[in-house]
C-alpha cells in the first residue's frame, strides 16, 4: 500500500510543467485564498487537518470527521472594492474512511462606466465568476495516508461576454499524529473552458502547492511551510519600475537571482493556541512581498495577522493582509456546527 502512495505522489509531480501565473490564464480567482485562517497564515496553507472546513475548497485530501456537519461562510472586501468569498459544508458518510464536502467560491467585480472608442458613454456593465465544488476523501486503510478530489464547476460573466468551465483538484495527506506533523500536496485546477468568452480557448490557473507543518511539543505554536507554485521556474520577472539609469543614459533591469526566485515559492505562518478557544494567527509570503514592495519605503507588503474566536457552536475569524500602503484586506469568517455541540 505505501509502494501505491508513493507512486501516487510521483504522478503528481510528473505533471506536464506548462501551467501559467498571474495574467496568462483564465479564471484567476480560483486560486484565491479561501478563508480568514489561511489569509491569515500567509496564503494557500494545505495541511489543517481539523475542524476547519473551508480548507477542504484548497486541499480535498484535509476532509476529516471533525468537519461534519459544518458550515463555514466567508467574506473580503477586497482591493478596489472587488469582493468575494467561499462557503462550505462537510458530511462524513464513515468516520475512519469518508467524508464528503460541497463548496462555492464567487468573486464580484463590481460596476464599471463604459465607453466605446469614440468616448461616448455606453452605460454601466459589472463582472462577476463563481465556482461550485463537491468534494470526496478517502482514508487508505491502515496508513496514515489520505487522498482527496474536488470537481469543480466554473462560471465567468464579464460584461457581454461569458464562459463555463470545469476542473478538478487532487490532493494527498500524510498524517503523523505522534509527532503531530502534516504534510500534503495538491495539484489544483486541472481542467479547460467548456465555452470561450470570445472564440479563444485559455488555460486554466493550474497550480502545484507541497506543505508542511507540525505543533511544537512544549510550546502552544504550530508553524506552517508552504512552497507554492511548483510546477514553474523561475517564478519572478523584473520589475521595469525598478530598473536604474546610470550617468550615460543606459538602463540596467532589475535581476531576479536564484535565491530570490526560491524564496518566491515560500510562504511561512505560525498559529498560537491552535486547540483553544482563542488563537493568533500570523503569516508572511514572500512573493507578495517582493512583487509588491516600494523601492526605498517600507510598507511591510506580504505581511497577514489573523485571530479566532470559538463561543460553543460559532467560530469567527477575522484577518487583516497587508498589500500596499495604498490598499489592505480585511477577511471575515463564520463556522457554525450544526449539530449544536462544544468542540475540543
């Protein structure tokens, strides 16, 4: 059986490395953060194996029993007064193999003037994309091992034009509950456009995530390591703002190095108290950090805290993501267990 994961495991990281980044793939939102607590942790964080039901929308391989019967909604008010947000619920069918998840994802664009090339007003237009998801985990049995899927159905209105499409999510986990230590990998977005928004078919955001984490023996922390999208490199480009002009004229771009492009793939987080009632949560991601830092200003871009809260059935969370000194986020979250009971 471990000989099966492991081959498993090289399937998924044997995957075609052709997949795109910001701007040259369709459908971006898909890989946006689900939650407060992720947002929180810094961003795409995989390996929660709890009572946290909106991690499942990023790792299907993290469905547990603890997430029966749990209904989690969250909301950002997101830069540019874009907003979006997720919903889930988990339903565990056999507590030691199974547990089945049902998700939705939406991003509002909000409302736009338009204009045609004369400059005449064409009136207003607004854009919107969601994406519904079921998904199924599976406990290979007598491993520590767990494998995951989401199908996802994905829909895009972006002012007269639309587009559907589909994709799946594929995830697997390892779980060391002596020494308290997670590690997973997903591949997520696996999919294509079933209608174009004009004639052009376009890839999807696929994406390759492997992480890690454990809880400190003697210490209430539990720190967290993801490297995110693996399935490209070099993941940095040079930012023409950042070029210098010497005495002559000439202009030398900025040089992204190998170090530089490796701490790109880096997101840290650490999470204090995680099994009480009351928790701190902060994170740091490196590529936000660089792609959106100010030459000579600092404005600690990359930078997230987060806390939560649990009062008997109700969880909230609340989260505040540092972008730019011009524009922040702020992440709001509610789980409420619908079974009415306390959980440890």
């Amino acid at each position: 059986m471990i000989k099966r994961v492991a081959q498993f495991c090289f399937m998924l990281l044997a995957l075609p490395l052709f997949a795109q980044l910001g701007g040259e793939s369709t459908y971006q939102f898909l890989n946006l953060v689900s939650s407060p607590r992720q947002a929180a942790l810094g961003g795409k964080i995989i390996t929660n194996f709890d009572h946290d039901v909106t991690e499942a929308l990023y790792n299907p391989a993290s469905l547990n029993y603890q997430m029966h019967n749990q209904l989690a909604v969250n909301v950002s008010s997101y830069l540019g007064g874009i907003t979006y947000g997720s919903a889930a619920y988990a339903y565990t069918w056999d507590r030691h193999v199974q547990t089945f998840h049902f998700g939705v994802t939406y991003i509002n664009y909000g409302t736009f003037d338009g204009y045609d090339v004369n400059g005449n007003s064409t009136g207003t237009f607004s854009g919107n994309e969601a994406a519904i998801s079921a998904g199924y985990n599976y406990n290979i049995p007598f491993t520590d091992f767990y494998v995951g899927a989401n199908v996802k159905i994905i829909t895009s209105l972006l002012e007269q034009y639309n587009s559907v499409g589909g994709a799946v999510d594929l995830g697997i986990m390892y779980i060391n509950e002596k020494l308290d230590f997670h590690a997973a990998l997903t591949v997520r977005n696996l999919g294509t456009q079933f209608t174009t928004y004009a004639g052009q078919n376009e890839p999807l955001p696929f994406e390759v995530n492997f992480g890690m984490s454990q809880t400190l023996e003697n210490v209430p922390i539990r720190w967290h390591l993801t490297m995110e999208n693996l399935q490209e490199w070099p993941i940095g480009v040079s930012n023409p703002a950042r070029a210098t002009t010497d005495l002559d004229g000439n202009q030398t771009q900025e040089k992204v190095g190998f170090f530089n492009n490796a701490l790109r793939h880096l997101i840290l987080g650490a999470e204090l108290w995680p099994e009480r009632g009351f928790n701190l949560r902060f994170g740091y991601n490196f590529r936000r950090s660089e792609e959106l830092r100010i030459v000579d200003q600092r404005n600690f871009s990359g930078l997230s805290v987060g806390v939560g809260i649990r009062l008997n059935s109700m969880r909230f969370s609340y989260t505040h993501a540092r972008y730019t000194s011009a524009s922040n986020t702020s992440f709001f979250g509610l789980q409420i267990d619908l079974d009415g009971r306390r959980r440890r």
